[in-house]
C-alpha cells in the first residue's frame, strides 16, 4: 500500500481537516521515514506541530515546504502563512509581516494573507497600510469579523477610539457571539472614558472563554480610579484563570511591589523569568524589586542580560531607561532613550521619556526641542503636545506654551485633554469668559474627564457660584485623587452653602491626602466651627499654622 504515496497522503490530509491530529501526524511522518518527498507533507505536519503550539518545529517543516516547492517550480503561499502565524506567536513581528507579505505577492487572492497583514500592521501602529490591507480582506470575504476584529486593534493602538468602536460593531454584525466581543469593546470604551459600559462588558466577559481578560480590564479600571487593592484582587483572578497571562502578572506584581510586598513580587514573576526571554517590562519589574531590597548588583546584572540578549530591540533600552531614571542617573537614562528612539522613532513614549530625563539633568532647552520635534512628526499623539506645554511653562514661556496647545487642537480638535490644558492657562490669566468656554469644550467631549471637572470646579468657586460648585465637586470627587485641591474647593463650598457637616467628609480626606497644604486645615477648621465643634476647630487651626510654619510659600 505504501506505493500509493498520493493517496496515503490525501487520507492524512483528510484526517488534518477532521481534526484528528494524531492520525494525521502518524501517517505524515510514516510517509517521511519511507523517503516519500512532496511539499504537502511537511506543509501538513508544520500545520500539526502549529496546532500543538511548537513553534520551531512547525518552522522547520515550513522552510523545509517552501524549499521543496522552489525546487519544483511550483511556489506555493501556505507555508509563508503558517511561517507567518509561528513569527506572530513568537513576537517576531517583522518577520511575520515579511511572511504574510511574501504569500500575498504569490496569492494576491487569498483573503487569509491580507486578514493577517492587518493585524500584523495594526501592531506595528502602521494603520493606513492596516486599512488598505482590510479593504482588500473585505473585497474577497465580505463575512469575514476577523478583518474588522484586527482593524479594531489597529485603531485602538493608533488611538482613534472612535473607529475602533466602529469597527467592533462590524464585529458585532458578522458575528454576535464572537468571543473577543466583550473584551474588545470593554478596551474601548475603557479608553473613551465609558467606565460603565467597559465595566459591563468585563464582567460579561468573566462568564466567557477570555475570562483572564475581562479580570485583566477590571483591574486596569480599579487602577485608573486609584483602587489598587481591588486592582489587585481582579489581577490575581485573571492569573488564577489563565496563569501563562503575561501581562496579569506583571500588573498584579506592580500591584504587590506599591503595597511593598516584595516576595510576593518575586514569587508572581518567578514563572516569567524562568521562560527566558520574557518582555522587557518583566525585567524592568524584576529589577526594581532587586533594587527595593537593596540588591543593586543583581538588578543590574538582570539588565545587562537583557541588553546583551536583544540589543536591536526599542522595548529593551526603554525599560533600561526608565530604571535609570528611577535611580536618578539622568544621563544615563538619556542615553538609553536616546537608543530607543533610534530603533523605533515613531513610539511616542521614547521621545517624552528622553524629554524628561533631559528635564530633569537641567537641559530643558533640549527636551524642549526633542518635544518640538516629535510633535511635527506625531502631531496626533495629544500628550507629546501636552508635555511640551509643560515643558515651555517650566521655563516661563507661558506664550509658547499655549500656542503648543493651540496647535496640538488643531490636529486634535477632539481631545479633552488639550481642551484642559488651554482651559487652565486661560484660568491662570483670569480670562473668565474663555476659560468657561474651553472648559465646556472639554466636558463636552468627556464629561467626566478629571482635569476640567477639577477646572470648572475652581472656576465656580472664583466667581462665587456655592451652589453649583457644589455640584460640580461632587462629580470632580468622583474621578479625581483625594489630594487634588478640588477636593478643598468642594469642602469650602459647602462650608458656603451651609452644609457643614457634609463638608467635613471630602475636607478630611483631602488633609489626610496632602498634609502640607494649610489652606485644608483651615477649611476643616471652617467645616468643624459651623458644626459646633469649636475644639476641633481651634485644633485644625493650630495645625494650620504648625504646617504653614515648615512649608515653603506664603499662605494665599
């Protein structure tokens, strides 16, 4: 029977397309130790070693496919795609493009080629060759959701929310039980600042397949609300339902790391870094624990590994840099940035990490530039425009600043953030009228954005208006850190409008949260005296003036 190759090799093929993966295996490989040669076969068992997930294995037979089909003259797109699919699993990006590029040019037609390239770009941020690539994707399948499902990806990482929320909804129409729905449209409304409806979709997403994932999202919304205890719970849940997830554990050891549990720490990266190479994050975590316990030697030796092991790579000299600048060797953190931004030049964190190393060794004149610079090249990244504002401000250029910001809204008239940011150099110049109106620009394109809630907050109160300062620091409490001064001003407030009692809860949280401010003590003082607690008030009072006494500036 084994002369009949042709037809023992279409029986193991069809055994690959029923899913019976050992059968098909068995019968591949009796076909390759009896010296029967095709393309086919090791085409087939690079398919087999890839649904097994062993990557170098399906590598070999690919290369070994596509040097047999080159041979006989007959080129052939399906092994580049599976060398694709290996690269891409194994992080090699740019190797997988290549591949995926490389079967598109013999296959123009096949519509798996394009669906890849445009996740391949989208993780590159290449969006507009994503999009191309997508449409083409779409000509040859139009019901095909992966398509809109990787190009969602690509505008989430380019930041364009917006069309990523768009193109979850054709997810949504092809495919409504697809089941990265959840978790994708929980990312973006996440980052449009729809906290509840991400939180709906996490929790939705908890019950599904991608369980770790909807944890993982509840942790980075506890997070960004300054909960990092229950942070910590979600992160732990998604380790517990899928241990092998990366980014999980790096986030619940960072959570374990700020409450100064160190072995703790050690103990969830441990897994991590015995698979060497893990991310470049993982080390840089794994350093600072090193380095909170005092082992210098050993945190820098965990990074010259890392360096040495991949020195070509942007991610690697980022870590290495922001270590050093957390050990406050300025220079050298420049460096490191400086080599980042070589390797990958349109990473829009290597040029604000150098602009704040050089900050901080005293050369603001250059962060200035290296900001200016990256802002004509991505003049789309909202906070590369707004570092550069506060960099001219730190050098009293308070008209350069602004005209950053105007500019940055030109390119970005829909971000709430610059609204912000003009808003409060017109409030820091008592233009009234156009701080309101930059304010409302703000609010009405993320109402519940913390910085011109806080804005309109201090606006309210420079014009007296108790009562609907009130309100607006009740909303600002919501979203706000309980040491940003809103808090204050919502407290005085109230205090204005009589409500002294309620007062006192967001007035106390706020001197607990900066204790060095006088202006707290006083508030409280205010709060407890219209309450009737006359002794408290002479207390807060005495507090007050201690604290006035040991802090710089003069009360105002």
């Amino acid at each position: 029977m084994w002369h009949d190759s042709e037809r023992r090799l279409a029986k193991a093929v069809e055994r690959f397309e029923e899913g019976d993966l050992e059968a098909a295996q068995a019968m591949l490989r009796s076909l390759d130790r009896r010296g029967v040669i095709s393309p086919r076969i090791d085409l087939y068992l690079g398919h087999c070693h890839l649904e097994r997930d062993q990557l170098r294995a399906a590598i070999r037979r690919y290369r070994r496919a596509v040097a047999l089909a080159e041979e006989n003259g007959a080129h052939s797109a399906a092994p580049w795609v599976g060398l694709g699919l290996c690269y891409g699993r194994l992080g090699e990006i740019e190797r997988a493009t290549r591949a995926f590029l490389r079967a598109e040019s013999l296959d123009p037609e096949m519509e798996e080629a394009h669906c890849n390239l445009v996740h391949c770009f989208a993780l590159g941020g290449e969006v507009e060759k994503a999009e191309r690539h997508a449409e083409r994707a779409v000509e040859l399948d139009p019901t095909n959701p992966h398509v809109f499902r990787h190009l969602a990806v690509a505008y989430l990482i380019a930041g364009r929310f917006t069309q990523a929320l768009a193109a979850w909804e054709q997810v949504r129409l092809r495919a409504p039980d697809h089941p990265e729905l959840d978790v994708g449209l929980g990312r973006t409304y996440a980052a449009l600042d729809r906290r509840d409806e991400a939180g709906a979709r996490y929790l939705a997403a908890i019950e599904g397949p991608f369980a770790s994932d909807g944890h993982y999202g509840l942790g980075d919304l506890a997070l960004s609300e300054g909960e990092i205890a229950q942070a910590e719970r979600h992160y732990a849940r998604a380790v517990a339902a899928d241990p092998t997830h990366e980014e999980a554990r790096s986030r619940l050891a960072s959570c374990q790391l700020d409450f100064g549990r160190l072995d703790a720490a050690a103990d969830t990266l441990a897994p991590l870094l015995a698979a060497w190479p893990p991310s470049p994050e993982v080390v840089g975590l794994a350093a600072r624990v090193h380095l909170q316990r005092a082992e210098r030697r050993s945190a820098f030796a965990l990074l010259r590994r890392m360096v040495r092991g991949e020195p070509r790579r942007a991610a690697v000299w980022r870590v290495l840099g922001e270590v050093l600048l957390d050990q406050e060797r300025h220079r050298s953190a420049s460096r490191a940035f400086r080599r980042a931004l070589r390797l990958q030049p349109r990473d829009a964190r290597h040029p604000r990490l150098l602009a704040r190393a050089l900050g901080r060794s005293g050369q603001r004149g250059k962060a200035a530039t290296v900001l200016a610079r990256a802002a004509q090249q991505m003049p789309l990244e909202a906070e590369i425009h707004l570092d550069l504002a506060a960099c001219q401000l730190a050098r009293g250029r308070t008209e350069a600043a602004e005209r950053g910001l105007l500019r940055g809204l030109s390119w970005n008239p829909e971000s709430p953030a610059l609204w912000a940011a003009t808003a409060e150099l017109a409030l820091e110049r008592d233009d009234s009228g156009l701080a309101r109106a930059r304010i409302r620009s703000a609010l009405r394109r993320n109402r519940r954005h913390p910085a011109a809630l806080g804005l309109l907050v201090r606006w309210l109160a420079g014009r007296r208006d108790w009562r609907r300062a009130v309100n607006a620091g009740r909303a600002a409490a919501r979203v706000l850190p309980e040491g940003d001064p809103a808090h204050r001003i919502y407290g005085q407030a109230l205090v204005r409008c009589g409500r002294y009692h309620e007062a006192q809860v967001p007035l106390r949280r706020y001197v607990l949260a900066t204790p060095d401010d006088p202006e707290g003590f006083l508030a409280l003082a205010d709060a407890l005296e219209g309450a009737g607690d006359v002794a408290g008030a002479v207390d807060q009072r005495r507090l007050a003036r201690v604290v006035a006494r040991f802090t710089a500036g003069p009360r105002t």
